[in-house]
C-alpha cells in the first residue's frame, strides 16, 4: 500500500565521537522529525535499551504515517485520532471508511505494543509542553478492586495508570525445548563455537546479547563461574540488559567450562581478542559475532535437524526447566535471570498437558499407595 507517508523511514546511524548506534525517523525531507527525535534522544539519554529506541523509531515511523495520510498536526491529535490509529494499524483504514482489505494485518499484541510507544510519545511532550493535555491514562486504584491479582502483595496499597487504548489480549505461552531436542541441535553444530554458544544460552539462561557481549574475563572457569557484566560500547552492538548496572554472577556446570576449554584450544587458538564469541571461518576474522551472524546460525540448525530454535526458547527453557525441580523458587529464578520484576519471572508458571499428565499419574500412585495400606 502506498500512502503519502510512504517517503518516511527509519535510519540507523552513529553517534558522533562515541560511535554508538542511534536511530532516526526521517521525514520525507529526508531530515529528522524533531518531536521523534527529541523523544528517541531523551530515551537514549536516559539510559533505555538501544533495542527499545528502535522499536520506538519503527513504531512512530508508523505513526507519522498515519498522521501524514489522515493530514493531521501531531500537537493536534486527540484520543479519538489515536482510537482511528488503531484501525488504521488493523485493517489500513479508519473505523467510518471501507477497509482496504479482508481481515487484520498485524495481531494485537503487536498493536498493542506501537500505541503504548505513540502513549509514551504523546505523554512525553504533553509533560514537556509541546502539545495539549490527552487524556489517555486512567488512575486504577488497587482498593476498588474486586479482586486481588497474583504478587498483590507486592503493590500493595499503590495506584497504577492503566492505558486506555489497548487490546485485550492474552500472551503466548512461553516455548520450550526439550532435552531430547536440544541434544539433536548441539550435536547438528559443526563446531565447538556453536555447541559452546547453544549450550551457554540452555544452560545459564541467559540472553543472547549478554553471551554476544562476553569477555573472556568474565569467565572464571577455575570457579565454574560467568560473570554478565554491563557494556555499552561492545564493537559488535550487544547489550548486556541490567537494570541496576551491576554484574550478575551465573553458575555454571564443569562440563561447560570444559567445553569452552576445548573451544579455546582447537578453534581459537593463538587469535588475539577480548570476545569469547568472534568470527573464526569467514568475514573479518576476530571479529566479535553480531546478532544477525547468530540469527543466521539457528535458521542453519532449525534446517538441519527440522526443530524450530530460537536464542530466547533456550531461556524459556532453563527457566521452566528450574521452577519444575521443585528446589528453585520464584526469588530465585528471578535471580538467576536478572528480572527486575518477579512478575516476570512468574510467566515462567505455565502448567504444560505433560505437567497436568505427571501430575495426575502420582496423584493415583499416592491414592494407590493409601489404599494398599488402610483397604
């Protein structure tokens, strides 16, 4: 669909001196649009994930497009014109002209994540007083509820702003693999990189950019210990995401510490860098590994062994796989996973058909057991 929004695009580009990444919204001027940009500098200045910044920037970029098409000046748009967005977003038209086709483009959950960035857009400059008080939050009030929620305890006694422009809509399951699966994609890698890569991220938990951004500092191997230390300046754009900026500590099994051993000995060798993961075999050698050499390195598993695999599924994975021992509890797993809220963590609370299956099967071995006692 072509529109009058259609010259408007995002652009990565480099911070002068640091060299950091940044991204721009371009109008179709081909220039910045100044209200996008001073909204996207004040996350970066703030401290919010690049990852967040760029998800802004893309999300906005749809905005301005909207905005463009319907001929309205942002300082002048009103909830009704955010409501019109919505339809916009769902089926490229607004609520009182004919859709411009059959069925929704984009599920909800994704249209719920652009309004609450264009929420966060418009509520930054209403603060700012570049544009006119909306109100597009309502005061929820923790005691007129007729219910407590789980981790109630938690807020307790405080007040929350709740969007009023959103969806309702439920959040997928967390996907897992099994232990079965994970052993066909480790032995489908080809080298001792890519197994130690796979097996990391099972085994720690831990997200891909806080592996992509690791130091062979950070690896205490005589300790069985790893260590995810907060950088913003990896040459290869990975994030070690922590809230409170402190390094997180992560124990690990030998077997892994022997494999990395191993990596460092026949496939690394003699290289000279600072990176554990780093390009060996092709493109610039030394070269620490980027989030799309990585992206490329699953899609080749997935083909190999027919099972879908991603770097976050082995982090769903470690989670649920902790909380069903029975020994990890929620503080614990939250922990270990660097959340910073334990609402997060909870996600990881799924009950699974297998789960409901084990669980009915001791059930009638225990009633069993009772009965062969007092007949």
């Amino acid at each position: 669909m072509t529109t009058a929004g259609s010259g408007i695009r995002v652009q990565k580009a480099r911070k002068p001196g640091s060299g950091r990444p940044m991204w721009l919204v371009l109008g179709e001027d081909c220039l910045p649009i100044p209200p996008i940009d001073e909204f996207l500098t004040f996350h970066d200045v703030t401290g919010s994930s690049p990852n967040t910044i760029r998800s802004y920037a893309h999300h906005l970029k749809l905005y301005w497009e909207y905005l463009t098409e319907a001929e309205l000046d942002w300082r002048a748009a009103t909830l009704q014109h955010v409501i019109d967005f919505v339809a916009w977003l769902r089926w490229g038209s607004p609520p009182d002209s004919a859709p411009r086709a059959i069925g929704e483009r984009r599920k909800r959950s994704t249209i719920n994540a652009i309004v609450a960035a264009v929420t966060a857009f418009r509520v930054y400059h209403v603060r700012a007083g570049t544009m006119a008080d909306q109100i597009e939050y309502q005061l929820q009030m923790e005691p007129g509820r007729p219910y407590k929620p789980f981790l109630h305890h938690v807020s307790k006694g405080r007040s929350a702003l709740k969007r009023i422009v959103r969806f309702n809509s439920h959040a997928p399951l967390p996907r897992t693999l099994s232990d079965g699966d994970l052993n066909r994609v480790i032995a489908a890698c080809h080298h001792l990189r890519d197994q130690f890569l796979v097996r990391l991220l099972a085994d720690t938990g831990i997200r891909i950019g806080q592996a992509l951004g690791l130091h062979h500092s950070d690896i205490k191997s005589w300790d069985n210990e790893i260590w995810v230390v907060p950088r913003d300046d990896n040459a290869n754009e990975a994030r070690a995401k922590r809230v409170d900026g402190e390094p997180l500590r992560i124990d690990v099994e030998a077997s892994l510490m022997r494999l990395y051993g191993d990596y460092l000995v026949h496939e690394m060798g003699e290289l000279d860098t600072d990176y554990v993961f780093v390009n060996l075999w092709e493109g610039e050698i030394g070269r620490p590994l980027t989030y799309s050499a990585v992206y490329d390195l699953f899609q080749r598993l997935e083909k190999r062994t027919g099972i879908r695999i991603r770097p976050h599924m082995e982090r769903h994975s470690h989670a649920t796989d902790l909380l069903r021992t029975g020994k990890w509890d929620l503080a614990l797993v939250q922990k270990r996973l660097g959340h910073r809220n334990i609402a997060t963590t909870a996600k990881y609370l799924h009950v699974l058909d297998d789960d409901l299956k084990t669980a009915h099967q001791d059930y009638v071995q225990r009633r069993e057991a009772r009965a062969e006692i007092c007949p």
